[in-house]
C-alpha cells in the first residue's frame, strides 16, 4: 500500500510530538556514541522558537508526523565563514535539526524529507539547499552522499566543527 507523504509547517499542536521525535533521536545519537546533540541543544524552547518564526516542518506519512525539520532561508550567520567554498552564493534553504520517530526508523523517512525540500525550494524559485552535520552521523552523511550535495568543507556551529555540504537545485 502507498503511503500519502506531505511536508507541511509545523502547528504549536504539534510541539509535544516533536520534543519526543527529538529526544528520541537525542537518545539514539547517544547510543550511537555521538557527541552531536549531547549538550542540551535542541530543547523544548529551540522547537518552540522554530515554531513561532515559521521555521518548523514535519514530514507526515497518511497525516501522523514522522519526521520533523528546521528549514531557515538565507540565514545561518555561521555559514558565512567556512573552511572551505560553498558552491553558490545565490539564495539558499539551510536544513536543521533532522529528527525521525523511531517507529519510522529505518524507512528512508529522511530521503523522502530531502525529496520534498527539494520540491520546497524548486517551487519557491531559490538556489540551493545548504546543510551541516556532525562527523560522527554517519547515516546522514551517507544521505547527503546519495541525495547528491557536494562537501563544501566545515563551518563552526554550536561549538564543534560540522561537514558542510551544498545542492544546486535551480
């Protein structure tokens, strides 16, 4: 059976489903013996915040939420410094804070979440997607690898050094 999947802006509803997505990819990151996410960032307020200023998405699969996303425009002051070369300079969507519901684990939820920002920004006429990743979230940066982003090099973000990778995608 063919499951409905739609990307929509996240409602303040919806922030309790969200923090228990979050914390159980905290927990996962943990186990997986990554450093990403392990100091109290992203919290109940960071979901909060993304809500309030429209920078919050789920990914919903037959209406249940399944994955949620920060996609924030042309703003990610960090992303002005990197080591390295970002392929554009044009208008970009930067993509946070990817968390996937346990029960949809291992269903290539986050391929799909990248096929619909891409969609989001084709239809809102902006160049390219930008996003970082922790060195250690191996699943997300073979991901990026299959989705096609090239690694641009590392930016400094909460911290730590992250990969940074770009898709031109008009």
């Amino acid at each position: 059976m063919n499951s409905e999947t739609k990307l929509r802006k996240a409602q303040i509803e919806d922030r309790d489903i969200i923090w228990g997505i979050i914390r159980q990819s905290i927990e996962r990151r943990k186990k997986d013996g990554s450093t990403q996410w392990q100091n109290g960032y992203p919290n109940q307020g960071t979901v909060e915040s993304d809500i309030a200023k429209g920078f919050g998405y789920v990914l919903t699969v037959d209406g249940e939420i399944a994955v949620y996303t920060a996609l924030i425009l042309n703003d990610e002051p960090a992303y002005s410094t990197i080591e390295g070369a970002w392929l554009s300079d044009g208008e970009f969507v930067v993509v946070h804070r990817v968390a996937v519901d346990e029960k949809f684990a291992g269903k290539g939820m986050v391929k799909k979440l990248f096929d619909h920002i891409e969609d989001f920004t084709r239809s809102h006429g902006i160049q390219s997607i930008k996003v970082d990743t922790n060195y250690d979230n191996i699943a997300m940066l073979k991901i990026l690898e299959s989705k096609g982003y090239s690694y641009c090099g590392e930016v400094l973000l909460a911290g730590g050094m992250r990969k940074a990778f770009e898709k031109i995608i008009i």
